[in-house]
C-alpha cells in the first residue's frame, strides 16, 4: 500500500542531501523528510537506513544515485532490499513502477517553458505520483497554476538560498519546499510556524 510523503513538519522544509557530509545534519536535524540525492548502488543502503534510524522518511533520487540505471528492474530491488519511503524521478515509467511496488513516488518536473509545464502535467496525470516537484522553485505564478491543475502536492525545489524565497513559493501554493543549503535547514528549523502539512 503505498505510504504518501506523510507529515512535512510545521516548517514544510524538505533537506534535500547532495552530499554524503552532509547527511549526518541532515538526520540530526527536525526536518521530518530527507530527499537523498548522493550515494551509489554499494552505498545507498547504508545511507537509507542511516536516515530510517533517525526516524525520518526518505526519498531517493533515483536519476542520481549512480549504478542505479533506468531499468524498472531497479525499482523492485529498491523495494525490497533499500526500502526507502520512496523514489523520485523525471521518469514516469519508474514513478508508475514505484507504485506498484508500494513505494511512494515524487515526479520531478523542470519547468524550462509553455511546453515543458503542458508536457509535465500530462506526464503526471499519466504515472500518478504522490508529489510533484518542479524546478526551479522559484516562479510563484507557476508553482500556483501548477498546484491548482493537479490533484497533488507541488513541492518547491531548486535556487532558493532565502527565507522569503521559501515563503513566497509557500504563498503560490508549495506543499513544501526542497533545498540543498544545509545552513537554510538549522535557519529554518529555528523559525516557527503555526501551520503543518501531510502530503499523503
């Protein structure tokens, strides 16, 4: 049964681990969903379990984890002998495969003009993700058309550095927002906030 992303926390800040340095804060920190963009086929193991133990929910990128591939094949190995909450991609046969292996799926979108957005949307309503993600985070008027012409979360990500960048892509419509600046992830987990969202 496929699980959501679940709680975002109060922040609605999602680490986003580029970096195997970085993983250790990202696990030590508040923030209640780990995105792992780092790791290959002999490592990426010990990565997910180091994130599970923290007692978070993690996303591998299955695009950047190398030795990985874009063989559905990966996608039942993943399931059964990674078991992260979930995977996210650009590819939309490895999302419809996530699902049906009982994993939660995030489709990442990057958002480069007219054509790329109408492609994404039918990409998404065609493989049936839990999440979206669009790139860059940063276009308010997009993230709102988005949010409003799919059923899904929209999760922010890519070129936010700033506090009023997260709250502006919140304000279009962002479930939450993703981000690679571990120094963003102590700011604003420091900063609090009445609000609290579960993307299932």
């Amino acid at each position: 049964m496929n699980k959501g992303i679940g709680n975002l926390g109060p922040r609605r800040i999602i680490a986003a681990v580029r970096h195997s340095e970085d993983l250790k804060l990202a696990c030590a920190s508040d923030l209640p969903v780990v995105f792992l963009l780092v790791g290959d086929l002999f490592t990426v193991q010990d990565y997910v379990k180091q994130v599970i133990d923290s007692g978070k929910k993690v996303f591998l990128h299955v695009d950047f984890i190398a030795g990985l591939g874009s063989d559905p094949i990966i996608i039942k190995y993943l399931a059964e002998k990674v078991r992260p909450t979930g995977i996210i991609s650009t590819k939309t046969h490895l999302i419809k495969h996530a699902k049906k292996n009982g994993l939660a799926a995030v489709q990442r979108l990057f958002l480069i003009d007219s054509a790329a957005l109408e492609n994404g949307i039918a990409n998404v309503q065609q493989s049936g993700p839990d999440a979206v993600e669009i790139m860059p985070g940063l276009i308010p008027r997009v993230i709102t058309e988005v949010s409003e012409r799919l059923s899904v979360p929209v999760i922010a990500g890519g070129l936010i550095h700033h506090h009023e960048e997260i709250e502006t892509a919140l304000q279009a419509g962002a479930a939450a927002v993703s981000m690679g600046s571990r120094a963003l992830w102590v700011k604003e987990a420091k900063r609090p906030r009445a609000d609290e969202a579960v993307v299932r």
